[in-house]
C-alpha cells in the first residue's frame, strides 16, 4: 500500500514537471513564431516601420514580463501566469495578422 502510494505520487509529479516543461516550451516556441511573422512581414513590406516598432515594443514588454514572472518564481510560471501570458500571445497575434493585413505596409 505504502509504495503504491509513493508511486502515484511520483508519477503525479513527473507529469505535472512534464506539463510545466511543455508549456514553457509552447510559450517559447510561440515568442519566436511570433517573432519569425513580424521579420516576414517587414521583409515582405507588409509591415510599416511604425507598426513594426509597435508590435517591437509590445513583444519586449511581454517578454520582460515573462522574464520577470520566472524570477519570482524560480525560473518557473504559476497556471495563472501561464493563462495570462497566453491571452497576450494571443492578442499579439492577433495585432500582428491586423497590421500585416491593413494595408498600410505598401
């Protein structure tokens, strides 16, 4: 019984270590995707240089927070960090597929 109890709790743990990983791996992959769309869309013209240094300063000030978020926690996010940063990934892709698709770029 002891060390069945012992087992649950520790593949309880390495699942959530999995979960946790995983979404810092999604945040991570999303920065650079997103970061990846506004180098295509300046590439392609697209984008002006006003809303190029726009979506700049909002990705840094994300990032900061994100930074800063794993600082206070040993170098991990809470769920509701995560959902936070989540919601603002979105509307950064959001505002990155409006300003590529305004066409005030050309």
């Amino acid at each position: 019984m002891k060390r069945t109890i012992i087992t649950l709790t520790a593949a309880a743990l390495m699942a959530t270590g999995l979960a946790v990983a995983q979404d810092n791996r999604t945040i991570n992959q999303r920065r650079e995707n997103q970061q990846d769309r506004i180098a295509q869309g300046v590439r392609s013209g697209r984008l002006s240089p006003r809303e190029t240094a726009h979506l700049e300063t909002r990705e840094a000030r994300l990032n900061h927070e994100i930074r800063s978020d794993r600082r206070a926690h040993d170098g991990h996010l809470t769920s509701p960090e995560r959902r936070q940063i989540n919601r603002q990934q979105n509307r950064m892709s959001k505002s990155i597929y409006r300003d590529k698709h305004d066409g005030l770029g050309r």
